[in-house]
C-alpha cells in the first residue's frame, strides 16, 4: 500500500507550518545568534536596531519570563544568551516586526560587544581541560584484563567519525498564537510536541495545560527536531505571548545548518583482541563524544553508541568508556542512529585492522563472530529471536559472497587505474528507547456517527509513513475502507505526555495503542450489534470488508449501520488507550538490563569502483537481506531502508562537516556541503527481506525500520578501504570519516612508510 501522504506531496496540497494563513498583526522574527564561539558578553546595544521603522520589539534574556533554561537531560542550555556566548550561532536577541525582511534589516543592526575567550573545538583537547557534560560512562562484561593474555592477536587504533547535517527539507520553523490572554498556541516543526509544551512552558512560567503544540506533519526530522525545535518553538511562544499577537520564525537554510547541531562527531580509540582463528576475546575503546556547548541528547547518545559498540558481534570480554566532551560548537543532538553508527564504526574498524595484521579477510572475523541464539549482549540482555547468522547465510546464498569477490579479483588483476572493492556490512540495532519510561505512548480514536474515524496519536508524521500505518492498523481492526480513516495532527491537548517521535519505534509504541484503543471500539461495537441482530452474547459476530457476518455469514447490517445504531443507543464511540513496552528495564548503576524489546538485524554486501588516478568514486550496488520481522507495508519499509542506506553512505564518504579553529562553520551551504543525490546513490539497490521472520514485540510482527538500515551504509568505507588495498596494497588506512575523494586521494599516493606498491613500483 502507498504512502497515502505521497499525493498530496507531490500535488503541493500538504500543508506545513508555513502554509498556515496567519493573522495581519503577525510579527515575524530574526535572531541575532553569536559571531563568536567563545567569549564575554560585554554590551548588547539595540539603539539602531529599534529604529528602524516596522521594528516591535527586541527580546534578551531579560524579557525572559519564566526560567532561561532550555536544558533537557541536563540544566545547562540557555534560550537567550545573558553574560557569555558558548558557541557560534547561539541566540543572543530576538528582534520581532511586522515583516520578515524588517525583522532582518534591524537584526543586522544589533550590536554585541563580546570580549573573546579560547574556543575548544576539538572532544579531546575538551576532556583534557575537564570538560566533561556528565562523568565518564562505563559499559563491561566479562574480565578484560586477564582476557588479553588469551589473545594471540593484538592490535589497536584510533577512529574519527565526522558530524552530519540533518539537512530536512523543512527548515526550523514555528507560529505561535495568544490564547484567551492567558495561553499559548504553538505550532512547531518538531519531532516532540510534549517537550515543545514542556520547554515552553518553563519559559514563559505557565503550567503545561496552558501551551498547546498541533503539529500538522513535518518536513523531515532525521532526529534534528527531536530536542532542536524546542528553542525556536520558546522563542515565538515569547514573542506571541509578550507582544499579544502571533509570531512566526522560519529558519532560512543558511541559518538553520550554521546554528543548529549535527550528528555527532567521535574521536575514539580501540584495542581489540582475537584468538588465531579469528575469535574475538577482548574489545577495550575510549568514545570521545564532542558533544557541543549544551548536553542536548548527547548523554543519551552516548549510551547508544555503547549500547550498539560490538555491533552484531558476540564478545565475551569488553570495557567501553564513553566521554561526553563540552566543545565550543552548536549543541549536537540526534541524528538516525543515535549515536548506534559512532559506535558500530569503530569496531568495524578494529575487524579490519585485525583482519589486516592476520592476513585474512576480515568478514572470516566477522562471520566467525556474528551472535547467535542465546548469547549475552555486553549489557547484560539475551540474544532472543536473533537472526543475525540468517540474514548473513541468506546473502551469501541469494548474492554468493565467493562469486562476487571473484569477479572483484578477476576484475582488479585486469585493471591498473580502477580498482573494485566490496565489503560485509551486519547490522543490529537494539528497538526501545534507551531511556525506560519513553517507551509509552497512547491513542484518541473517536468513531463518528456516520462511520469515519478519526485518529490522534503521540506520533509525528514526518516522511516515515506512520500516518499510513496508522491508517491500516484501524482499518484492519475494523474491516473498514481506509478511506475512512483520517490520522489528525499531533496535538498535546488531544493527546498528553507524548514521548518524542524518534528512536524508531513509532509503529511499535502508537500503533500498539491503535490496537488497543481499536479492539475496545470493535467490542463495544460488536457486543451492541449483537443485540441488535438479537443475538446470544457470545455468538460469534465479526466484520470483514464493512459487512457484518454472524459465525460466518454475511447479515444485513453494515459498518454504517452498526455505528449509527450504537451511536442512537449512546454506546460511548470514543477511546483512549496507552501502550508501554512490557519487559524492558535498565540499571544505570551497573549498565545492565534488558534494555530493548528486541534486535533488529541484517547484512548488506557492498561493491565499490575507485578511480585511482581521480580519487573518486562510484558505489555500484548495495545488496541487503534484512530482517523486517513480517512487513505490513513493504512500500514504506523498502523505502525507509532504502533512504536510510543512502543518508548512511552519505554520513562515511562525502558528507564533510568543516569547522575552523575559531568554530566557525566553513560547510554552511549546499554549494560546500554535498549530501548524495541520485547520482552518487547506488548504482543497485536491493533489499531483501529475511524470510520466515517474526515478531511478536511489533505491530502484525512487523519490525521497527527508522534507523537501522543506515548502518549499511558503513561498510562502503570498508569496500572502498579494499579498493585502496587492490591498488597499493600495504597501505595504512587510516580510519577517519568521510572517506571523501580528496582523502582518497591524497592517501592513495601519500609517501607513508610502507614498502612498495603496486602502482608505483611498475
Ligand atoms: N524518514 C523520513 N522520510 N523522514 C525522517 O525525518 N527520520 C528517521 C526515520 N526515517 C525520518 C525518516 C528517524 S531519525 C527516526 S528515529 C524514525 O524515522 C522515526 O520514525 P519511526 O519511529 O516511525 O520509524
Ligand atoms: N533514541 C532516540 N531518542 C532517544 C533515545 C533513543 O534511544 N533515548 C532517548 N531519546
Ligand atoms: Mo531518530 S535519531 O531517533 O529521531
């Protein structure tokens, strides 16, 4: 089934924030954000700016009403700066007038005096001066100091992994509307309507049940608007709530990749060690996280990244120190994956290197390592239902991973200047949010009298397709047309409490509750038509494709018709429901417990033609089996996997965040930031499903989709590693990304030490 929101997209009937129709008395605001990275602030000075005519009002810090504090895990991020900047970009003023270009022209006016100070942009340099968010997180199993005399092999290493900009189509954007001159209605492209509300509400120093959030749909998130929404979503409520009008704030492109935060980038080190057949014993490695001038999410994400560091691998003996490093940039944050690719880099890495040292190639490492059935994660959680063998033997039996290597080799012994690569890519990606008490939602269904039903839920629509899920889930239950379900906005007043749309479980968490919420409505429904048809109470009566059948016969009645009847006898057609994952609790203490509901897992093989003589690249086919648990729509999820593959690759190879010494931002448009298009995607794509899986945790046992899929896209370093190897083969990889083609480049002829190569021996 297709993405019911597609239509309308591409007609340009979906409505966004800013296709709202405001009110004439809407002020439009700018933002005069930080020049400096670090650094005193002395005197703002508003004399011009207030000026010019047109010009409302300018807010600082001190207009602020309630708390200046937009901090989530941690208390320690400013909505306004007020005596010092901590990064380039940071909000200092906001200058609200009657048109958007007026608010600009007076924005330009505003002067800061700010006396500067040493910026830090560097985790490590950060961890060195003391600069750590929240102490030193420890994740271990096993015994790894006596693990390492066990070891035949050992190597170690260093990592960098870059930042990536979430580059959503729509930019940060925000209205916001007084209500009754005692609330407050927002309108924000967020991800987290409930933590809009709650952030919102701690600015303005009102109770959560005066800020209502709708949010219509959104234009992409990829994470960047699961915590980011919530400053410029505060700044309008301030402006809306203080002037008594309407506010809007549109981020414009430049604006929004130069101030707000990325993925984050990490800076780790590793020691891995392996029997000689290739058995990992002991994995030991250091995450410096550069987390920004704020925690944002970085905490969480750095539990992620430990979470997720062996991979899919089994490993009996590990320790995993992960350092939350305060940098002089704009606060980083979620971005697909939640820090689960940080981590599965490096020990990719590490395989490779192994690999490397012992002469063999290294998906015998990661073949022989691969979990299976049973085995204990290092966090203290079982392997259950793990198909991580199953989805690497079904690719070698649908892709034939000898084959492919053999017409690389045959192809790289026939060629000087091109050289093919490939590499084994196994994912697992653990589903739940890692925080516990996040992994609930709830539902509003109301049933109308004249059969429609509408549908409010604690989930954001943002490309991924969970309206449509949502829309076959009621439909299913009830037997009904789709036609007749509508998905309403995300809107905190309809529904409460809602946990951020993100961590991939959105189906899973929302569309549980559907279940629930739509089983009730059925009972109530059936048990009233029952009486209806004068039938005994337990007699068996369902619907199926709107007809009403009674143990097995079609009757008369329609779904119509037993609505309306239920309806007339007042039979309550309306439903709440929550869901909250059973089973999963983690001891933050000892860094154990069952943190997910389950795995999602698969492996992708991946084929790479490097132009040696040019430095550049092409990827000629990623291959996948992947575990969709039993899909419901493969539409979506094909699609899912497929952008996700694309926004992964993209993260390794080309994708360069440059900021310079003075963390300025030298990457701020599309002209020196290149994210993949149609041309640099895949050359094939081919995801298969692992047959015969299942999932009781999900939805029909269906598996959640969102993020895993981008950790495929690791493994073109690694094929494009063994195309630099295939052309000169003692070189050093060095194992930083993006694996840009300049880096290639200057790798592929670099005078490092090693001994003759092929190309420039002949
Ligand atoms: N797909 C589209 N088209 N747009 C997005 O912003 N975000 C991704 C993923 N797929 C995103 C997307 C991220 S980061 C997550 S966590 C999941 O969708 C969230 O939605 P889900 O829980 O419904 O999978
Ligand atoms: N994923 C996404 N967002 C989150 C998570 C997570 O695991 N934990 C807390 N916020
Ligand atoms: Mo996704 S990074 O959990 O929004």
């Amino acid at each position: 089934m297709v993405n019911t929101d597609l239509t309308k997209h591409v007609r340009g009937e979906s409505i966004f924030i800013d296709d709202i129709p405001v009110p004439v008395n809407t002020v439009y605001l700018s933002i005069l954000f930080s020049p400096l990275a670090h650094g005193k602030i002395k005197k703002i000075i508003l004399d011009e700016a207030i000026k010019v005519p047109g010009v409302k009002k300018i807010f600082t810090a001190k207009d602020i009403p309630g708390k200046n504090q937009i901090g989530g895990i941690v208390l320690d991020e400013l909505l306004l700066a007020e005596d010092e900047v901590t990064y380039v970009g940071q909000p200092v003023a906001v200058v609200a007038a009657e048109t958007q270009l007026i608010a600009r022209i007076a924005r330009n006016k505003i002067k800061v005096e700010i006396e500067k100070l040493k910026a830090i942009t560097d985790p490590r340099e950060a961890f060195a001066a003391g600069e750590l968010i929240i102490p030193p997180k420890i994740f271990s199993s096993g015994n790894i100091e006596t693990a390492w005399k066990d070891c035949d092999v050992i190597v170690d290493g260093t990592t960098e992994t870059g930042g990536q900009e979430h580059i959503y189509m729509e930019t940060q954007v925000s209205l916001a509307f007084p209500i009754d001159g005692e609330g407050i209605k927002i309108f924000s492209s967020t991800q987290g309507p409930t933590v809009v509300q709650r952030i919102a509400a701690r600015v303005l120093d009102l109770p959560m049940n005066k800020v209502e959030v709708d949010v219509p749909r959104i234009g992409g998130g990829f994470g960047g608007k699961e915590d980011q929404a919530n400053a410029w979503a505060a700044i309008t409520a301030l402006a809306a709530f203080n002037l008594k009008c309407p506010a809007k704030l549109v981020l414009p492109r430049e604006e929004d990749i130069r101030v707000t935060g990325k993925r984050h980038p990490y800076s780790s080190d590793f020691k891995i060690g392996l029997d000689k057949d290739g058995k990992i014993l002991a994995y030991e490695f250091t995450f410096y996280q550069n987390a920004g001038a704020a925690a944002d999410l970085s905490p969480a994400i750095l539990d992620r990244t430990l979470f997720h560091a062996a991979n899919s691998y089994f490993i009996p003996n590990l320790k995993a120190t992960g350092l939350c490093c305060r940098t002089n940039l704009p606060p980083n944050t979620a971005f697909r994956g939640f820090g689960g690719p940080q981590g599965m880099f490096v020990i990719e890495a590490a395989i490779f290197k192994a690999a490397q040292t012992m002469g063999i190639e290294p998906d015998v490492i990661q073949q022989k390592n691969l979990l299976k059935e049973g085995d204990s994660f290092h966090y203290g959680q079982n392997a259950v239902n793990c198909t991580a063998r199953l989805c690497w033997q079904s690719l070698d039996s649908k892709f034939q991973i000898k084959e492919i290597k053999d017409s690389i080799a045959k192809f790289n012994s026939s060629n000087t200047l091109l050289k093919k690569g490939m590499a084994l890519m196994p994912i697992c990606f653990g589903i739940s949010f890692t925080n516990t008490f996040m992994n609930q939602a709830s539902v509003l269904v109301h049933i109308y009298s004249d059969g429609s039903v509408g549908i409010s839920s604690a989930a954001v629509e943002m490309g991924q397709g969970i309206n449509a899920k949502l829309r076959q889930i009621a439909a299913k239950i009830f037997s009904v047309e789709i036609s007749r379900i509508k998905i309403e906005s995300s809107n905190t007043t309809r529904v409460a409490n809602a946990s951020p749309t993100a961590a991939s479980s959105s189906t899973d968490l929302n569309g549980k509750a559907l279940l629930i919420a739509c089983n009730t409505l059925l009972e109530r429904l059936l048990k009233s038509a029952k009486e209806d048809l004068n039938l005994k109470e337990n007699s068996f009566l369902e619907i199926k494709n709107e007809i009403v059948y009674s143990n097995g016969n079609p009757t008369k009645s329609k779904w119509i018709d037993i609505v309306n009847s239920a309806f007339l006898k007042r039979v309550n057609l309306s439903t709440q429901a929550q869901y909250a994952t059973p089973g999963i609790y983690f001891d933050k203490e000892i860094s154990k417990g069952n943190a997910f509901a389950y795995h999602v897992y698969g492996t992708a093989i991946i084929e790479t033609t490097l132009d040696c003589l040019r430095g550049i690249y092409r990827i000629d086919s990623v291959k996948v089996v992947h575990d969709f648990g039993k899909s419901f729509n493969k539409q979506i999820d094909i699609g899912q996997a497929e952008g996700g593959i694309v926004q992964g690759l993209g993260w390794i190879t080309i994708e360069d965040i440059i900021f310079d010494h003075e963390g300025k931002l030298a990457t701020n448009s599309f002209s020196n930031y290149k994210i993949p298009d149609i041309h640099f995607a895949p050359e094939e794509m081919l995801i298969l499903p692992l047959e015969n899986s299942t999932n009781p945790s999900g939805v029909f046992n269906s598996k959640a989709i969102g993020e895993p899929p981008l950790m495929y896209g690791i493994g073109v370093f690694f094929a494009l590693a063994n195309a630099m190897k295939a052309f000169r083969p003692n070189i050093n990889i060095s194992f930083s990304a993006p694996l840009t083609p300049e880096k290639v480049m200057l790798k592929l002829y670099s005078r490092s030490k090693e001994k003759s190569s092929n190309y420039l021996s002949q």
